[in-house]
C-alpha cells in the first residue's frame, strides 16, 4: 500500500484551526435552550397592524387609570393599565379565542383582570374578515406604575410556544393616567 | 517463603499478586460476586424498591386569622357564616329551602409572579370535614370564590395581591348549627421542575398534601342583613 | 504493487444507494404517522352535494341548503364593511341520533372559513320529524362564494379514521 500523500504540517495547523473557528461558529449561532420555548413573536407599534397567525391586531391606545368603570355600573379604585386594539382573525374562526393577553412587567405576568363585567373582556372570539375594537384592563400593583412593560396577546393560553404572538413595549411612566376612565364592552370596530 | 521464583518473574508486588490472582479466578466468580457484594450493599439504604410513601406531615394547628403558607400563595381563613342565601356569592341553594349557603371568609394573597386561580384553590386545596359531595337534586355539591369587594365570581388574584374572598358552599339546612365547630384542612400543591429540556419551568401541581388544619366557631345570620352582599 | 484501490464512492455505492432510499422513505413514514395521529379522525373527504340537492348520511337526510342575506328581522349586529348571512337547511332524522357543526367556507381562494354568531347548534338528537335548521354568520363583504361544510357527530358509533363530511355547494 502506498503511504497517503503527506499534508504539509503548516496546511495541518490551518486546517485545525480552521475547523476550531467553524465549531466557535456553530456555538456563536446556536440558540440557547429556552429558544424552543419561545412563541413566534410579531413586535406590534401603536398604530400599526401586526399580524401573526391567524391574527392581526392593531393597538391604538394605552393608558393608566386611577378609578376604571365598566358600562354595566361595575367599577374600581386601583393602578390600572388600559389597551385598547382592534383584533381579527384571518382565515379561520375556529380556535381564534384571544386567549393570551398578558401584561409583563419584570418578572410578573398580570393578566386581564377578570373584575369588569362580561362583556368588557378582551379575551374573545375574533371573527375572521371583521375586525373588533377591544379594550383590555389590567390591574397592576402600585410599584409598577412608571415600569417598562410588555404586552403579549395570543390565541395559546397556556402553551406559547408552537404558535405566533404580538407583543407590544410600553413604557408606563410616558402613558397619560386619567383619573378615572371607562372599560367599554367589546364590540365591532369602525 | 516468599516464593521467589527463578528470574524473569516480576518482583511480587501486591499489585502484582493482585494481578496473578485475578488471572486465576473464573470470570463468573467476579460477576456473581461484585453483583452478591452489591445487593448486600443495597441493603444498607433499604433495598432498591421504592422507599414506603413519606410518613404523614403533622398538620399545623391554625387559629382564625393565621396565615398559613403553601408554597404557592398565603392563606388566612377567618370567619365561618350560615347564611340562607348569599347574592353574588356564586352558590344558589336550592328553592325548597333544604340548603342553606355556608361562607367561609379567607384572605389570599400571591406572592408569586402568575395570576392565581382562587376557584381551583378551593377546590383542590380547601376541605370542610362533613362536607356532602352531592346535593339533595343528585348535582355534584362544589364550592365557589367570589371577592367580597366586587362579587367577582371565581376571581383571579394578580400577581402580588392580598384579596379577600368568600368560600361558599350550598349546605343541608341543619348540618351545622350556630357554635358548631368547623373543621378545615388546607393542603399544600407540590413544586415539580421538569428534568427534560423544552418541557418549560417549574410549576405547583398534584398531590395536594395536607399541611394545616383550623376549626372555625359556626356563626348563624339567619336569613342574612339587607346590604350583606354589598359588603 | 497492488492494483489501486476503488474510488470511495464506488466502494461505498451499495450503502449510498441504500441512504438515498431508506432517509426520504423514513421521514414520509414518520411524518405521515404524526399526520395520521394528530388529524385521523378531522373530516377528510367531501361529500359535495349541488345546489338544490340533498344527501343521505348514514340514515339521516341533509339538504337542500340555501345561503341568504340577512335582514332587518333576523336582528343581526353587523358592521360597515360586513355582511350577515343566513344559512338554512333541511334535516330529515333517521334511526340514529347525529349531532352537527357547521362551517361556512369560501369555495376558492384563501378557503377562509366562519362559525355561526351566538355557538349554536343546529342539529338536535331529539327530533322526531324533519325540521331545518338555520344559521347566521357575519363575514366580510368581500367574501364569497360559499360552500357549508357540515360534520356529522354519530352519537351511537365510536369514531372512525377520515370521515367524510357534506359540503352544500351555495350559490
């Protein structure tokens, strides 16, 4: 048997040291662990449709409020944050529940507060074509009043991490806070 | 004698007479043996079967108005009330008056970082000695949660908050009296963290385990005052 | 000397061959095996029915179905940009007792598909005569042509793989 063609020995160390950078490569592009739990994230602005799937959510406004009331004689004292958005779906209505609506601030997750009446809820049916116009109310502690926050707003209540999800930043401290400011029932939009 | 050999023999070092006995002894003896060496081993620590269920936990002993923690919220249970009906409450006795509603008045407050399901609380956690489990119309008899600010029924407590609520339970109209004694326990949900990467965080779940006990006097406001409900 | 050696590809051509063959058939029969579990039992096949026509399914006689517009006495919410539908078929019960959902989907395009407004139901297991059954959906104005898609629940079997469903063609 000949013997294999010898590699030059400066050719050898290029090649090692090539194949580390390829694997430091790998490393750099991996993703980390939680990255399998993580939903399919649309970053939504004010103002601006996002869309994921089957959904598409326009926010149009955030505010705080002191005193919230509801259109059926409901109300409350407490540091609240109000969103409202229009919502649809897009091509089917069947497990198009809006589910998932937090509002993270740190390491809390507060969700739509289920206090006002029924019909105040953002977390309902989106119908597909037909846009709705939904406020969601959270009730948040005091000490997080000025903080930075996400809001999500989904279809998965539970489970994220196989489907998409709109999240929107807002910095509590720039909303205007009302005095006292009223939940309105979902209903179609304009 | 040592047993010094002709040379060419290594020196006898234990290692060595390690070495030669090993060649000598029959593979299967090594194998019968270290597996005979380790059961008597597991008999140190019990055995390998499963070790006998957790001996049972004493329950604390609570007055009206301790907070008891679970893990996963604080529980204070303070007043036990019959009343014959509570509007908003989220329990409906029955017309025919053979049910009466049993309130039990609690604070709960969740330190943790998700909202809290007070309904799931009661009913999982939450257990009233002597409680029927059906009613007299052949229905499941369960409890429910409503703030007493609001009448908000199976309330959500946010991250947090401190809320306090009414457990309410549609009762036999002579079961408990006024000064009767009422037993409850409270169990506590236990922490599993997932082993297997993907499977998410660490969360509270089954067995409820019981972990404390109150006995609360019976108060009895007959039919109950006008504005109770607006409390 | 000996001769040289083959090229590593002919060498090893058997087993590529034998790769190239076993990793596609894998994957189809990994894959189709989560398919089957996750969606065997979702309806599969259409039944279509034309307009006007009516079907038999499994002793029970659906059809004919006719799509309308809503109107003012049929007191639907409807926005600007919206259109209210009103769904109506025929059920004649048979000897068994079926249960229905109903979608409303476009017969083209994107195959958007509506649920009817308030979760009713339109089928009852308790009929004892033919009776209809009627449905409101809001959809937008743009959607359209239509068929009904109607799954049939058989309350007294157990559930089968793939089984059909009636699609009402609706002009």
């Amino acid at each position: 048997m000949s013997p294999a063609p010898r590699v030059g020995s400066l050719a050898q160390w290029a090649a090692g040291l090539g194949l580390v950078a390829l694997a430091w490569g790998v490393i750099a592009v991996t993703p980390g662990d939680d990255f399998a739990d993580q939903p399919f994230v649309t970053q939504a602005r004010i103002d601006e449709p996002a869309e994921g799937r089957n959904l598409r959510i326009t926010v149009l406004d955030a505010r705080r409020a002191d005193h919230v009331s509801d259109e059926r004689g409901w109300s409350a004292d407490g540091t609240w944050v109000l969103v409202s958005f229009e919502a649809e779906a897009l091509s089917s209505e069947k497990d198009s529940t809006l589910s998932r609506a937090l509002l993270r601030i740190g390491d809390r997750a507060y969700t739509v507060s289920d206090r006002p009446s029924v019909g105040a809820d953002a977390r309902t049916h989106l119908a597909v074509g037909v846009p709705k116009l939904l406020t969601a109310a959270f009730e948040i502690l005091d000490e997080d009043a000025d903080a930075q926050a996400t809001l999500e707003l989904g279809f998965a209540k539970y489970d994220a991490r196989l489907d998409s999800e709109i999240r929107l930043a807002l910095d509590l401290a720039e909303l205007d806070v009302d005095d006292t400011a009223e939940i309105p029932d979902g209903r179609w939009a304009e | 004698m040592s047993g010094e050999r002709p040379q060419g023999r290594e020196r006898r070092t234990p290692a060595t007479w390690i070495r030669v006995a090993a060649d000598k002894v029959p593979p299967k003896w090594v194998t019968v043996s270290a597996v005979a060496l380790f059961l008597a081993g597991t008999a140190a620590f019990g055995g390998l079967a499963d070790a006998p269920a957790a001996a049972e936990k004493p329950l604390t002993p609570l007055e009206p108005g301790d907070a008891h923690d679970t893990g996963e919220l604080k529980v204070t249970l303070d007043r036990a009330v019959l009343i014959d009906t509570l509007d908003g409450s989220g329990t409906y006795p029955l017309d025919d008056g053979s049910e009466r509603v049993l309130a039990v008045l609690a604070t709960i407050e969740n330190p943790g970082n998700e909202a809290l399901d007070t309904l799931s609380f009661a009913t999982d956690q939450i257990a009233v000695t002597g409680m029927p489990t059906e009613r007299p119309d052949g229905r499941a008899l369960e409890v429910s949660t409503a703030r007493l600010d609001d009448a908000t029924i199976s309330p959500v407590i946010q991250p947090g908050f401190s809320v306090e609520i009414a457990l309410t339970w549609p009762v036999p109209r002579d079961l408990w009296r006024a000064d009767d004694e009422l037993h409850l326990t409270i169990s506590d949900l236990t922490w599993f963290e997932p082993t297997f990467l993907g499977d998410g965080p660490g969360f509270w779940t089954e067995p409820a385990v019981p972990a404390a006990e109150i006995d609360l006097v019976v108060e009895d406001v007959g039919a109950g005052v006008e504005t109770e409900d607006a409390q | 000397m000996s001769a040289p050696r083959p090229s590593w590809l002919r060498r090893n051509a058997a087993a590529l061959g034998a790769l190239a063959v076993l990793l596609p058939t894998a994957t189809f029969v990994i894959g189709a095996q989560e398919w089957v579990t996750a969606e065997g039992y979702l309806p599969f096949a259409a039944i279509e029915v034309p307009a006007g026509d009516t079907t038999d399914y499994a002793g029970t006689t659906y059809g004919p179905a006719t799509v309308r517009h809503a109107t003012p006495a049929d007191e639907l919410d409807v926005p600007a940009g919206a259109m209210g539908l009103v769904l109506e078929f025929d059920i004649a019960p048979g000897d068994e007792a079926q249960l229905c959902s109903v979608t409303l989907r476009e017969a083209e395009g994107e195959q958007r598909e509506w649920l009817a407004t308030g979760n009713r139901a339109p089928c009852t297991s308790d009929a004892t005569g033919p009776y209809e059954g009627s449905l409101a959906f809001v959809v937008p104005e743009d959607a359209g042509p239509f068929t009904a898609d109607v799954e049939v629940s058989r309350l007294e079997s157990a559930p089968t793989m793939f089984p059909p469903f009636i699609r009402f063609l609706l002009d």
